[in-house]
C-alpha cells in the first residue's frame, strides 16, 4: 500500500467570506473526505493585507497583543499586534487600526478620516522593545496621505499663524507648515518593512486619490481636490526637510497615502507582501516537503499573477516541482491560461452548479466539497 500523500494548504483569505485559517480548515475537511489517511499541513498565507498580523503571529508562535487607538473617524477601537521578544520584531496590520470596515458606511469620506491609530500602534510596539516593525498596508480606509500616522508620532501640522491642525483632509485645509521636531526619535533605531502589492505614487492618474478614493467613499469630482491636497501634503514636509525618498517614489500611493509616510518620510523599507510572508514562515520548506500544494483565493483572474498569494504559491510550488492547484470563488481564465500559469487544475465554488449567494452563504461548505472533488481527481490522475 503507497504511503499517504502529504499535502500542504496554504489559501490566501476569500475577501468578505472567510480568513485564510478559515479557508485552510475548510480545505482540509476536504482533503481528508477525499482521503482519510492524508498527512495535511496548514499554512495560511497573506499578501500583506488584512489579517497578515494574526497569520505571522499564530503562524510563528509569537505574542498577541492589543492596542487602544483611535480609528479612522476619531473614535476608539482595539487593534491586534504580533510581537516576537526574543528578535523584537512586531508586526502589524493598517487595517486593523484604520481599515475600510471600521467606517461605518455613512461616513465614509475621506475628508474627515486620518490614520493616527497606525501610529499610535506603532508607538506601542515600539515601546513593547521592537527594533523592526512589519507593516501591512492592505485595507486601509483613509486617504490622508499618512498625516495621521505622523501626528501620532510627533509631527505637527501648523496653519500660517502657528496653530496646530487636525491630521485629516479637511483639517489640513489650511495648512502652511510641517513641523518635525517632535517626530519620535526612537524609530531612528527602528526598521521598518511596508508589506504591499501596489506601485501607485501618490500622486496623479494612478494615485492614492485617483485609484483609491473612489473604494473608500470618495465622490468622483472630488479627486482632483484631494490629489491637490495630498501634493501640498508632501511639499510642507518636503519644506521642513522630512523627506528621504522622491514622493514618486513607485508605492507611495498605496494604503490612502499611507505608504508615502512609511517610505518617503520615515525611510522604510518596501517589500512585496506576499513574497516577504512566505519568506518569513518558511513556505519553501513546507512545500519542499510535500507531494502537492493547494492554494487559492476569492477570485483567480488575470490579476493573480500580480504579486498575488496564489501565484507567490504557485512559483514557488514550479521551482520546487511540486504540482500546485487552486479553488477558488471563481475562476476568470481558461485552462490553457491556467497551465501557462503553472496550476495543475483550479475549481471554482461557482462554476455554474451553484449561485453566487449559495456560495457566499456557506463558503467553508463549497470550498470543502470543491477540494474533496479536486484531490480526488488528482490522486486518479497520480496513482
């Protein structure tokens, strides 16, 4: 009798369903309907966005902590953290302190929201002892070009007269000036790591204002208006000598602006989220390790394979030669375009046998009969 196959799970979220733990426990229910003796290893991978802090800290094994800070509209919400003590890394997610969901969606505009509670979460890992800070930039529901973030670290924002303003849009209508001074002196000491999958600038037809705001409330004839501010954004921190990057720098855009104060003024480092997690938890290894690879995530389309979870996988599944598939919600390719890819086979939860709001209504239900399908045609295929 062969040995069981052992299979590694390693699903990126399925956006407004299921996390990607939640996709990966779905997945194994299916893999072991469709062979009970199967040896499963569980993986959940992130490109940076939305629960990549939760997935690297129970992932890695390190401490969990929670943060009071003010959200996106000024009100008070409870952010989690990862914290390593012995390498005193710490890793965060912006969504989790100025993320779209925390906007209720009557006040989603972005004139009146500021990311300073990433700031303030920050400042807490900071004080917690870390010496590198990883930052995921996905899911942000501001477009403050990071002025709320600097607030919280001691910049300030001064109108002509000298008076301080509130970090967001429409507070800064006025302003005149930055003011570094203040700016905290302990991150001199820190490295910082933006997670991101984006190269918009921060300004311009591919900018923060322009991509971005429309996602979060913005009303079209308002991104003209908002691009304007942010530029003026820059130019007072450029003034006050608080830039260490062009504002061009390619990502400045990403996370509502958010990326233009972590890279341009603050001096972090940028990297591909999901290339930099599947580094960080030993994806290489774990697929080294196994006989076939299942990725997947809510759509695979021709975005996938723009520093997407699913073609991080996939790429590295190819060089370790490995065979790699994929369920997915759906799947927007042919399975020529699929082979070219690199995936084996993909299925999709809606692939004509059931509706969209089937499938939305029981995701972990569909995904567990869509991988019990897909690994019981593939181990036919293999024996």
């Amino acid at each position: 009798m062969p040995p069981p196959p052992r299979i590694l799970l390693c699903p990126d979220s399925f956006k407004g369903s299921l996390d990607a733990t939640a996709v990966a426990n779905a997945m194994a229910r299916g893999v072991h309907a469709a062979c009970a003796g199967a040896e499963v290893r569980i993986l959940p991978m992130a490109d940076g966005g939305e629960g990549a802090a939760d997935l690297v800290t129970h992932t890695l094994g390190w401490e969990w902590h929670l943060s009071d800070v003010h959200g996106p509209t000024g009100d008070h919400v409870t952010a989690g953290w990862g914290f390593d003590a012995v390498d005193r890394r710490a890793v965060l997610d912006v969504a989790s302190a100025c993320g779209l969901d925390l906007v209720p969606p009557a006040r989603r505009d972005p004139w009146w929201l500021d990311s300073r509670g990433v700031g303030e979460l920050m400042r807490a890992a900071i004080d917690a002892g870390a010496k590198q800070l990883l930052i995921g930039l996905g899911g942000s529901g501001t477009v403050d070009g990071g002025a709320g973030m600097l607030a919280a670290l001691g910049v300030r924002f001064l109108d002509a007269d000298g008076n301080e303003l509130a970090p967001t849009p429409t507070g800064l209508a006025t302003l005149a000036q930055a003011d570094m001074g203040g700016l905290e002196p302990r991150l001199a000491e820190v490295e910082t790591v933006l997670l991101n999958d984006v190269d918009n600038p921060l300004t311009g037809p591919q900018g923060a204002a322009a991509v971005f705001g429309p996602q979060k409330g913005m009303a079209e004839d308002d991104i003209e208006a908002m691009d304007a501010h942010l530029a003026r954004l820059a130019t007072a921190i450029d003034a006050a000598g608080g830039l260490r990057r062009p504002v061009e720098t390619p990502g400045a855009g990403a996370a509502g602006g958010l990326g233009f104060a972590l890279d341009c003024v603050l001096g972090g480092e940028a990297r591909m989220g999901a290339g930099f997690l599947a580094e960080l938890i030993g994806l290489d290894t774990a697929i080294a390790a196994s006989q076939l690879v299942i990725t997947g995530e809510g759509q695979i389309d021709g975005q996938t394979s723009r520093g997407k979870v699913v073609a991080e996988v996939v790429g590295r599944a190819q060089r370790a030669g490995v065979p790699a598939v994929a369920v997915a919600g759906s799947v927007a390719c042919s399975e020529a375009e699929l082979t070219d890819f690199g995936l084996a086979d993909a299925r999709a939860l809606c692939d004509g046998s059931i509706t969209l709001d089937q499938a939305m209504a029981e995701p972990a239900r569909w995904i567990n009969e869509r991988t019990r399908a897909l690994v019981k045609d593939h181990l036919a295929r293999t024996s």
